[in-house]
C-alpha cells in the first residue's frame, strides 16, 4: 500500500497536512487514492487505518 504525505499546508493560525492514501477496492481489486487535509497528528491514524 502507498502512503505518503504530500505537503504542509498553514493557513491563519493552524497548521494543516494533506495526506494520500493507495486503496485496492474489494470489489474490483483496482486501485484508488484517497486524499485528506488534517492536523499533522492525525496523519499517523489516517494512513494505519485500512
């Protein structure tokens, strides 16, 4: 599975992380990415999750 960080974004006073996941679908066994914007902590959370 692929998963990297991709840039730090700030805006005002917080602090933001886009963060990209591979995903195999289980369906057809294709692969998706799927992209979020959160707080650095929370990137390690968003990339164990399956």
């Amino acid at each position: 599975m692929a998963k990297k960080t991709v840039a730090s974004l700030q805006t005002a006073s917080k602090r933001l992380t886009k963060a990209i996941k591979m995903v195999k679908s289980p369906k057809t066994g294709a692969y998706t990415f799927v992209e979020a914007v959160m707080s650095p902590e929370e990137v390690d959370t968003f990339l164990k999750k399956k």
